[in-house]
C-alpha cells in the first residue's frame, strides 16, 4: 500500500544547517588580506534558471550506473574534508557504517537486497541504486536536502538525522513525526528508491502528473500563500512532487540557500539547487580574484594578489599590464586563505615585479582561464614611482592671453624657456569671460580629453573671472593640456615656477601658519610682506592668499618683493568681485630680506595671507612627485563646524605632505573651509583657511597639505553643508 508523502517542514532544518556552512564560509573570505573573495563553492546554483516544470530529467534521475561505490565515497570524502562526529560520538556520513537487512525482489526494486555486516554509506546507496534504478547522485541530494547528512558535523550530527535520513514515511498529516518503522539509514535510502519507483510504474495513482498542468502549493503550512499552475514536463519532477508536494516560492528562490519568507518551502529548490551544483557540469566559468596591492619602490612596481579557475585544481595566469604592456605569470603562490574559501588547493597566489621609470603609472591585472574561456578583469591601480624634482621659482610671466576653447575642446600650451629635465609647472590659471557656468581642467600635454576631464582645476560661472592655482605635470615637449566643459572661455596662464630634477629648492610643509591678517591695500598700491618665519636659505614660499571685503572689481598680484610695479602687475593671482571673499594659492618666489609684493588693481581690499610651506635651497627639504591629476574624494559632505579626515589613496613611501586642488561644491550658506595635516585639532584647522565659497556656488583652491598620520589629510568646513571634492596633482617625498 503506497506510503504517505513525507512531509516538507524539514527543508527548514537542513537550510538550517547550510546557513551555518555558509557562515562557516564568509568567516574565512572576510580574512583574506582584506580583499572581498567572490562566493565560493558554498553557493547556491544560478535559481534564474529554475525551471519548476523540471527540476531533473529523466535520464538523469534513472541513471542508476553514474557513480561507482568508490566514486560515491571519495564524494562523501570530499564533502566532509572537515567533518567531526557528533558530540555522542554520531559518525560524519563518510565514515558512517550498518549491518544492512535483506529485501526481496519486486517491480519496485528488482534485484532486491543482500543484507550484510558493516556496509558502508556509499555501498548501501549504490547497491539501492543499481537495484531500484534511481542514481545514488538523486539519493545523495536526497540525505542533504531531507537532514544535511553528506555535509552535516559536530553539533548538527545525532541519532535523528539517520533515522529519518531520506524524510520517507513523514507525512504532512502526522504531527507525531516519521513513521518508526521505517527508521534508520538503510530502510530509509531503500523505502525512498522504492517509492520514487513506485510513482513512476503507477503514475495516475498520485496528484502530481508529468504532462499536465499541476496546481502546485507554495506553502505546506499556510494555505493564504497560494498556489500557480505548473506544467510538468517529465516523470522524474512529478515523482519529487509527489514526494514533497510544493514549490518555491520567489523569495524563496531569490535567497539561494538561505531563508525566504513566512509562505517560503525550501525542499524542491534545495533539491534542484544541490544536483545543479554538484553533479550538473556548469558551463565554463570565468576565473577569480583580487587585485591585493600595487606598491613602488626604487625603480619597481611590485603587485601582489591571488587568481583562480573555479573549474580546476591548477594554478592558472594573470596578464599584469604595466601602461599597457603586459607580462603574463602563473599564480602559484601559496594562500591557504584562498584554498580554504574555494576548496581548490592553495597555490592561487602571485607576485609580480616590474621595472619603471619614475613618476606615475598604471597597472591593470586579469585573470586568465586555464580552458581559454573568458578572463576577468581584476582591476586597474594608479602608482607611483618616485622620482623627487626641486623647485625652480621665477617672477611671474604670462605663458597664454585669452586662449578661446570652446565647450568640450581642448587646447595645448607649448611652455617656452622650460629647465632641462622640468618635470611640472606651477601655473596661475584664470578662466576670463566664461559664457556659462563650467569647470576647467588642466593636464599634462596629449593626456586623452576622457581622463582630463575627469578632475577640475578652475570651477567659473557665466561673466565670472575666476582663477585658482595648478601644479600640473608636464606632457611631452613641456607642455600643458586645457579641457573646458560648457559655453565658451578665455584662458589666461602665468608661469610661477618649474620642477626639476636637480639644483632647485626642496620644500618644507608646515602647518597653515598666518602671516598676514587684514591689511588694507588701495587701489593701484601695493604692500611687501617681510616674512620673519622663513627659514635659512627660503627661496619661495607657499602662501593661501585672500582678498577680502574688495570694494570693487580688482585683481590682486603676488610678485617677489622688490619687483617693479608695472612688472608686478602684469600677472594675476586672484580676481575678487566687489563685497566677495576670494582666495587663491599662490607660489612666490622671495624677493630680498625674505620679501612678498602684494599688488591691488582697484578699489581697497583686506589682503589674509596664511603659509603652508616653504622651497629651501639645499637637500633638507623633500622633492616634488608629479602625477596627472586623480579625484580622491568625491562630494564628500561636512555639515557646518564639521572635519572630515580622508585617508588619501596610494601615497608614495615617506610622503610629507600632498597637492590638492580642492572644490567646494553646493554650498548651502557662505562660509570657509580649511584644510589641515589629519589629526589635527578642530580648533587650530579653523584657524586658517584655504577655500571661502559662497551659497550655491562652486569654489575651488589649490592646496598644499602636510600630511598627518596614515597619509591623511582634515577638511574644516565653518557654516551650512558643503560637498568636498579632492584632486591629487602631486606629492612631496624625502
């Protein structure tokens, strides 16, 4: 007499124990060098492509002769690796044994059963097959979707998971549990062959039907869960319906192994999902990885990480492209971290040094497949490689005069005069008559327009001078590229100073230090600035300078002290607006006793100057590393009286300090930001400032930061809210 269908609430303790596993599993990725593994062997088949008209063919589900009794227990040995017994001393599945009774043949099972002493697991499941005609593989999904027992250990492994190790004879109906006559393993593997055999020789004796439309429950429990029309297409899936009576639902099979909602069931998707992963060949998967680190030093880029095919044991390649020109290596380094996530061996690992020419660099890694595949791609990392330039001041002249470049276009500065061997320029850049509101970027010359426009240096708005400071690496032939966003511009550029090599000045980073507070220049006049502070041997000094309360139109100029007025005033450092604070950096060469001339083109404004380094003949200061400009920080908010300390990405080794183009973006109320060493006090950061934007308006400066602990720099932002954007132009290294 046909059995009762078991019943599908254990799904729930088997998903139980997966969970755990799956936990087990994400305790070991998250140790991996900090690198995010992606999902190992643990998860859950692609359920995009369940089907639940067919959760197995039939020929795979009758397939009785798939698997061997060795295959079957190097499987369970490969499935339990880590397994230990219960705490009553309940076997792992793979060493479980049993005196086995005997069964006579029937249409069911033909060949019957030959009972004998100490059979194990794998032998008692190949012999149910070969005589019921069902494959050991459907039986082995069996034990792990009804009680986990080819991967349960220690604390989830007792008496109860064997004697209801394939969930036959536990019906839905019976709140009293499974049906004690059929306990233990083998009854319960022979009963449930037996009765999936059963299903097949008298089809239209169970409510579930291959061929038809079958109206299947998503809920064993709860009946407001409802129910779709499923067509089944073979007998294999009706028998599992038969077996356990309902569906997946979508939360279900959007959660992969793990828990759905109240109207959830698990058996049928756990079923599909575990033959889909461990006995269907996947198709060929792409490799993986992580990109670990990409580190300089001396004249070597070293880059470490780890790869692998998840469809082999064999250590496969990665392709490292160093500015594009690659060099290929086996990852074979040893990282047990790698093999004890993927259950692939432990030779995943690589390491790779690469010779480099000083300055910045990319490199870019891919994966490769052992079967020739498809690749991934690991990621790309900037770096750079040191190679220090001192500063070379000069009095400020103009190198551009209103270059138009229209919206989206570029144009490229041939630099005249340029020192052997320059390998950046400081510019004082101004955006004239900017038809509309847009940013201007400035780059080394020939940089592809995609990657200068990525950051900015000038932000304008329509009819608004506006112009800020650029350290910018030069491109072949001392030149500078200018990329323009929207409307129409006109640029202006004075050259403050080149980088070279040798025989210029070393720079020395210090806090932002006042020098000059308020003082009051009128129109046409100008004011020298003696700097007391500056060390022996200065010969230029970094200074924020800010023009405020201007009572009209001007432009203000920084000039070594001494110059003469109408050599001074032939270049520009700021272009305040009358009743507007405007800041601006400025590098300045040092005219006699340590000197700074400040000249004001109309009107009066109070003139706010504040230190932030000095250039000092000799070898005690650091030399410049110039790179193409690369965003650090993206519309990072700070509400008002708030510091935001960033962590800047990838310093070189020994960096002091850092060359920032700052913006201020969407400001909600006028106000001033600072910018200060990381770890520095609220208090002495606000005490000096770098960028004064105004309500909805976009401001920025450049910034030269010393560097505090970790490479970090603070950002100081006085009143309402502000979006923060950083760029790297540059580094300064011992």
């Amino acid at each position: 007499m046909p059995r009762p269908p078991r019943r599908s609430a254990r799904p729930a303790l088997a998903v139980a124990v997966v969970l755990r596993a799956l936990v087990a599993v994400a305790v070991v990725t998250a140790g991996l060098t900090g690198a995010a593994l992606p999902a190992g062997p643990a998860a859950a088949a692609d359920t995009s492509r369940f089907d639940p008209g067919n959760l197995i063919s039939d020929a795979q589900f009758w397939d009785s002769t798939s698997m061997t009794v060795a295959q079957v227990q190097a499987f369970l040995d490969d499935k339990g690796r880590g397994c230990v017994p219960g705490p009553d001393g309940t076997p792992c599945l793979k060493d479980f044994r049993q005196t086995t009774s005997s069964w006579a043949p029937s249409p069911r099972c033909t060949d019957g059963y030959t009972g004998a002493a100490d059979e194990s697991a794998a032998t008692i499941l190949v012999k149910t097959a070969r005589s019921c005609g069902v494959n050991p593989q459907v039986l082995l999904v069996l034990l792990q979707k009804e009680q986990s027992l080819v991967t349960a250990s220690g604390s989830a492994l007792h008496p109860g998971r064997y004697r209801a190790a394939a969930g036959y004879a536990c019906p839905d109906t019976d709140a009293g549990g499974c049906e004690s006559l059929y306990y233990g393993f083998h009854n319960q593997v022979y009963s449930a062959a037996a009765q999936f055999r059963r299903y097949a020789l008298n089809p239209a004796g169970y409510p579930h039907r291959a061929g038809m439309d079958n109206v299947i429950r998503f809920s064993s429990r709860y009946p407001d869960c409802g129910s779709s029309t499923v067509r089944i297409r073979n007998q294999a899936t009706a028998g599992l319906y038969n077996y356990t009576p309902y569906q997946p639902n979508a939360a279900a099979l959007a959660a992969g192994y793990g828990t759905g909602d109240r109207c959830s069931e698990y058996g049928n998707r756990n079923f599909w999902a575990f033959f889909q992963d461990w006995f269907v060949a996947p198709a060929n998967r792409a490799p993986v990885g992580s990109l670990d680190s990409v580190t300089a030093s001396g004249d070597t880029v070293t880059v470490t990480g780890w790869a692998l095919d998840p469809d082999a044991d064999a250590s496969t390649s990665v392709r490292v492209e160093l500015d594009g020109t690659p060099t290929t290596v086996r990852a074979n380094l040893s990282r047990p971290d790698v093999g004890a996530a993927w259950g692939r061996g432990d030779l995943h690992g690589f390491s790779v040094a690469l010779p480099a020419t000083g300055g910045d660099h990319t490199v870019c890694v891919t994966a490769l497949d052992l079967a020739d595949g498809p690749s991934t791609s690991l990621g790309c990392r900037d770096v750079v490689v040191p190679v220090g330039a001192t500063y070379t001041a000069v009095t400020p002249w103009r190198a551009l005069a209103f270059e138009r470049v229209d919206a989206g276009r570029t144009t490229t500065l041939t630099l005249r005069d340029v020192p052997a061997g320059a390998t950046a320029v400081a510019l004082n850049v101004t955006v004239a008559r900017p038809t509309a509101n847009t940013y201007v970027s400035a780059c080394p010359g020939g940089t592809p327009v995609d990657r200068c426009r990525s950051s900015s240096t000038v932000n304008p708005y329509a009819g608004r001078d506006t112009p800020n400071m650029a350290v910018v690496k030069l491109g072949p032939g001392g030149t500078v590229t200018f990329y323009n966003d929207a409307g129409t511009v006109h640029l202006v550029a004075d050259v403050q100073g080149f980088f070279v090599p040798d025989g210029g000045a070393t720079y020395t980073a210090v806090p932002p230090t006042r020098v000059l507070a308020f003082q009051e220049v009128g129109p046409g006049q100008v004011h020298d600035l003696r700097l007391t502070g500056a060390p022996a041997g200065a010969t230029a000094v970094v200074l924020n300078v800010t023009a405020a309360r201007p009572s009209s139109r001007t432009y203000v100029s920084a000039c070594p002290g001494g110059t003469p007025v109408e050599t001074c005033r032939a270049s520009s450092n700021l272009n305040p607006y009358a009743g507007e604070d405007t800041p601006n950096l400025v590098v300045v060469k040092l005219g006699p006793d340590n000197t700074v001339r400040l000249y004001n083109d109309a009107g009066t404004v109070a003139l706010v100057a504040d230190a932030q380094g000095w250039y000092v003949g000799g070898d005690a200061g650091d030399d410049y590393v110039a790179v193409a400009p690369r965003r650090a920080m993206s519309f990072q908010p700070v509400g008002p009286g708030g510091l935001h300390t960033l962590t800047l990405p990838d310093p070189p080794a020994g960096a002091s300090a850092v060359v920032l183009n700052v913006t201020a973006a969407a400001p909600t109320s006028r106000t001033y930001v600072s910018v200060c060493p990381g770890g520095t006090p609220t208090a002495a950061c606000r005490a000096s400032s770098n960028l004064n934007p105004y309500a909805g308006r976009n401001i920025a400066n450049l910034v030269v930061a010393k560097l505090g602990p970790g490479g970090t720099v603070s950002f100081y932002n006085d009143a309402g809210t502000s979006q923060l954007i950083a760029d790297v132009q540059g580094w300064y290294v011992p």
